[in-house]
C-alpha cells in the first residue's frame, strides 16, 4: 500500500511538471499585452492583479480597465451615458479623486471636449468615446503587470491555477 500511494504522488509531481512546462511556454509566446489579456479574462487573475496593485497603491488602472473593459459591454445607451460619466469623473475629471489615471493632456482635453458634446446634445459616438484612454490606461497597467510577473503574488496565481488544472485532469 504504501508503494502504491509513494508511486501515485510521483506521478502527480511528474503531471504537474509536464503541465507547468507546457503552460509556461504558451504564456512566454505571448506578447505582454496578450498576456494582461488572458490574465484579465481570468476572475481569479483579475484579483491577484487588482491584490497586487493595491499593494503598490496603484489601484486606478486596475480599476479604470475594468470600467472600461465593462463600458465596451454595454449595449444600453443610457447605461452606457451613466458610465460614461462615473468614468470621466471619476479617473480624469474631479481632481480630488483617488483614482485619477496618468493619462497626456491631449486625451484628458480630447475627453472634456466630447463630454461637454454629451451634455450639450448627446451627439458623440459612445463606441469609440474611450478608446484613447484605454490605449494609455492598458498601457500604465502594462507597467505594473510586468512587475507583477515577477511576484510572488503571480508564482502564487500560477500554482493555484496549475493545481486547479490538474485536479480537473486527474478526474477525467
């Protein structure tokens, strides 16, 4: 009996090695952004990243691409103006936020200017309202998922995802 279990956890040890080796190399083939994409399309990748930006006390991006990423959803145009506006506010407009995004003076006036159309008549292309933004929001986040690949917060999100895989392969 105890041969068998000492022979059941080698090859355990050996799957997850064969499968490390073979997430890791499809992950390294990916470009940074492709990366932060599949990391992003992850609930369980998603919080470690948003954990690990609180940590660094850089929680705007994180947040400001999830508003984003959920603006790009929505189909509703009033839901979609309702958005619109909590992130105009909230991460470039009223400077007393926490949560303001680094982002150039060219958006943040290209942004006030169609905001100030929206009020007036509405008459702005809601689809692309953002788009410069979260070109420059995805890039500052870029700059914390590369130090966040080199975590231990990231080493922990991988084994939890390895194990996770493995115990889903072991019952198949």
């Amino acid at each position: 009996m105890l041969l068998f279990s000492g022979g059941m956890c080698i090859i355990i040890i050996i799957k997850r090695w064969v499968f490390n080796k073979l997430q890791g190399n499809q992950d390294h083939t990916l470009s940074r952004a492709d990366q932060l994409q599949k990391l992003w399309s992850s609930e369980e990748g998603r919080l470690a990243l948003f954990k690990y930006c609180e940590a660094e006390f850089s929680v705007e991006n994180s947040k400001a691409y999830d508003d984003l990423c959920k603006y790009k959803d929505i189909k509703d145009r009033e839901e979609k103006l309702n958005l619109a506006k909590h992130v105009y506010t909230a991460y470039i407009h009223d400077k007393n936020s926490l949560l303001l995004v680094n982002a150039s003076q060219a958006c943040k006036a290209s942004l006030a200017e169609k905001m100030q159309k929206i009020a007036a008549n509405g008459e702005v292309d809601l689809d692309t309202l953002f788009d410069e933004l979260e070109v420059e929001v995805r890039s500052n986040l870029q700059d914390t998922f590369s130090r966040f690949l080199h975590s231990e917060a990231y080493a922990k999100y991988k084994r939890k995802r390895s194990s996770f895989a493995i115990e889903r392969a072991m019952k198949v």
